[in-house]
C-alpha cells in the first residue's frame, strides 16, 4: 500500500475506532437503564435485547448518516450524558450542558422523546414476540364439540326419548 493511501485511511480507522468508543458506551448507559427497569423484569423481557432494540431505534433518529459521522458522535456522547444526568453531582449543570449539547432545550426535549418512545416501541414490540412465542409453545386445548344451546337448532330426528301423554280409555274403565 502507498503512504498516501495509508494516509488516507488512517483518519477513516481513527473515527470508526472513535465511533465504536462512543456507541459503546452509549450502549452501556441503556444496558444500566434496562437492567435497573421493573418493567422488563415483570414482563421477562432480557436487558441486553431490549439494549439492542433501544439502540437500533434510538440512532434511527440520531443526527449524522453513519455511526462514524461526527454529529453521531456527539449525539452519542450526548445522549449517555442525558440517561446518566440521575448520577450526577451537580443535576443543574448538566442540565445545562445537555441543553448546549442538544443545541437548545428543544433539542433535549426532542431527544428525551426519541428515547423514551423508543424504549416503548421497543417494550411493545419483544412483550409481542415473547407473548407469540409463549402461544406457540403452549399446546391449544382440544376443541370441544359445540352443543346447541336452543331449541331452535335442535335437529329435527332428535335421538332423545319422546315423552308421551297418556290417553284416555274409550269403553273400558275399571271404576
């Protein structure tokens, strides 16, 4: 390889590494979020799916087209500090860098959105695949043979006894 090709690469490796840093430890961020959420656990949904699926949807929305572009990046540095702003020390002033990170309060606002109905699509969706695959795994209860409820549909040629009255006698009474 020539040294101008290598010199061209080397900021191309040097972002994917930066990238791969900064999705990581977004992904870490959602995974401590997920493992300490009562819902998944009432609803046996595994953290590190639910991680994924949040993730996957959550850079759906992201600012940048790869996750090596450089507003992903910030995006995803931003977004771990907006699900670790419980941690903090000083809640105020980092309240006040995530709004300058967002670009303003709208753009914190907007992206507090993008997470939380993320993390309920995504609740929604695995609670349906685990409810499928639950059904699938359970045997269907046998099919009971439906009798009829009215007389109405009653067959005609009933096999039950018929009842009869019984008849008076012409002539010869034993009074």
């Amino acid at each position: 390889m020539t040294l101008k090709k290598t010199l061209l690469l080397l900021p191309l490796c040097l972002a994917c590494l930066t990238g791969c840093s900064e999705k990581k430890n977004f992904e870490a961020a959602v995974l401590t979020k997920m493992q300490n959420d009562p819902d998944l656990k009432d609803y046996h949904i595994q953290p590190e799916r639910m991680r994924d699926c949040v993730v996957e949807t959550v850079g759906a929305n992201m600012p940048g087209l790869f996750f090596a572009d450089p507003d992903r990046l910030k995006a995803y540095q931003a977004y771990t500090k907006m699900l670790t702003l419980k941690d903090s020390t000083d809640p105020q002033k980092m309240l006040a860098d995530l709004r300058n990170d967002f670009g303003s309060a709208k753009g914190l606002t907007d992206a507090n959105r993008n997470f939380s109905e993320s993390v309920l699509l995504c609740q929604t969706a695995l609670t349906s695949e685990s409810d499928a695959a639950a059904a699938e795994a359970s045997p269907a209860p046998p099919a009971a043979e439906a009798a009829p409820s009215t007389p109405a549909e009653t067959p005609a040629t009933s096999t039950a006894p018929a009842t009869t009255q019984p008849q008076p006698s012409v002539g010869n009474s034993t009074r």
